[in-house]
C-alpha cells in the first residue's frame, strides 16, 4: 500500500496537490482528525487492493499541544511506511493568495494578522518540514509545473506522462456532446447512408471505413487535423489539463465519424500519445 501525507503552510498548494494525486490514482481524503488517521489506515489494509494508493491532507488544524500528529504518524509507520509532501511557498505569495480568496488564515481567524500568522505557522511546522520525503516550494508555480513536479514522484507508470486523449463520435441529430472540448464537424464528407450497399453497415466496418476514408479531402483532412492536434496537445499540457476529449460529429452518427473517430485514434497512438475511442450513437 503507498500511503502520503500531504501537508504544509495553508496557501502552499495542497488542495491543488490532492486533486493532482487523485487524477494520479490516489484515493484523497482532506482533513481527517490525526487520531482517526491510523484508524483510517487500519480499514484501507483491511480493504486490501481497493485502497492500495491513499493521501491525506492535514494542515495546521490537525495540530495541538499534546502532538496528536506526531502520535498519529508514529502509528501509522507502525502499519505500513509513510511518504510526506510538504508544500510551501513565500510569504507574499501567500498573502497575494490569501487576498484573492478573501479566506481567512487558521491562526489569524480575526483578520489582523497575516503575515504574523504565517510567520508562527513556519515555526510551528519547522519540525515536519524537517520529516517530509518531498518538499515543493509553490511560489511562482504554475499548476503545469506543480502537476508534473508531483508525477515524477508519484507516478506509479512513466507511460502515464502526458495527456489522455478521448476521441468520441456523435450523430448531429441527437446533439452536440456536453463534455466536448473540441468538436470536429465531418458532414462535409460524402455520406455511406446513400450507398445502399453501405446504409445497413456501420464505420466500424472495412467497406464503409474504405469508402469514407477513400476520398482525397478526407486524407486532406486528416493531415491538417493531425498537425493542429500536434500543435494543441503540448500547449494544453503546458497549462496542466489531464485531458482533451476531442469529438466527432456526422449527421447520424454511425458512418462518417466513426469511421473518422477510429482513424483519428490510430494516427494520434503511431505518434506516441495516448488514446481511448468510443461511438456514442452507434447504437
């Protein structure tokens, strides 16, 4: 089981780092009391492979006089080996954050110190910044930079750098997909529904698959796409989107863009990314 705990100075980033780690595969819990943490580990061994990658989050609330996270950490390496991400990030960082939010920092709730508030705060945390595995400083990070910097740490599988990429075919007539992120219109292709030897096959089939992908404009077509989604996909990656889904319309959406959809997928895997396809109204 790989257990992390993420924590450090409130405005470091770790809500940021808790979604980053959840689309890495880790089940995330944020602000479990630290005396129910070894509890909490004792149910996921128990759960066996269901909970096999946790992160909790725990920020200076956790803590109190009589050291309950320190207790709370001694017993859960008792259980199984623990990783600590620390994040922080400079003072005006964080007071720039803390003044976009309008959020008040946990030991200044009155709203009259802040930089006091995060001065005592490093003092406080000093001693698990000292017993951190990873410490990320967040000033001046980017959400790509933080992204990437928490995959070479925690990425269980190199193959999983960059982008997912979906490719979705729809038909018009039942309506453009709510999660698209870029849609492809395909109509302007000849049509297979007119070929009566086509009409009752689908593009998933090698006659109308040939016939659609036959025509000079479609392989013009592909060309020009290829070289854009070439272009586009580093520069989603760069601002730290997960993932594109990349949607592919024809009128009933069974011939043209399934057949589209699928060699879309092809050429995008020949060029090293990574791709899923599906047909929403082949059916």
């Amino acid at each position: 089981m790989e257990f992390v705990l993420i924590t450090g100075l409130s405005g470091g980033g770790k809500s940021q780092a808790a979604s980053i780690l959840e689309d890495l595969g880790f089940y995330c819990v944020d602000n479990l009391p630290a005396e129910l943490m070894p509890r909490f580990m004792e149910l996921c061994l128990a759960a066996e492979e269901k909970y096999d990658r946790v992160a909790l989050v725990s920020d200076i609330r956790g803590m109190d006089g009589s050291g309950k996270l320190r207790k709370a950490i001694e017993s859960v390496r008792a259980l199984a080996p623990i990783r600590i991400l620390f994040l922080e990030a400079g003072t005006e960082t964080i007071v720039k954050r803390y003044k976009e939010t309008r959020h008040r920092h946990p030991l200044d709730p009155e709203g009259g110190d802040l930089q006091g508030a995060i001065s005592r705060e490093r003092e406080r945390l000093s001693w698990l910044k000292e017993q951190a595995d990873v410490v990320v400083d967040t000033t001046d990070y980017p959400l790509s930079r933080l992204r990437s910097r928490l995959a070479e740490e925690f990425d269980r599988d190199s193959r999983r750098s960059g982008m997912d990429l979906h490719i979705r075919s729809f038909g018009y007539k039942y309506g453009i997909p709510e999660d698209a992120d870029l849609v492809l219109d395909v109509r302007f292709l000849p049509n297979p529904f007119y070929v009566p030897e086509l009409k009752e096959h689908t593009g998933l089939d090698a006659p109308v698959r040939d016939y659609v992908l036959s025509f000079p404009v479609t392989g013009a077509f592909l060309d020009k796409l290829m070289d854009m989604l070439s272009f586009l996909i580093p520069c989603y990656e760069e601002e730290g989107k997960p993932s594109l889904m990349v949607c592919v319309g024809c009128t009933g959406g069974k011939h043209r863009s399934v057949a589209l959809a699928e060699r879309i997928k092809a050429l995008l895997q020949e060029r090293g990314f990574r791709a899923d396809c599906a047909h929403r109204d082949l059916k």
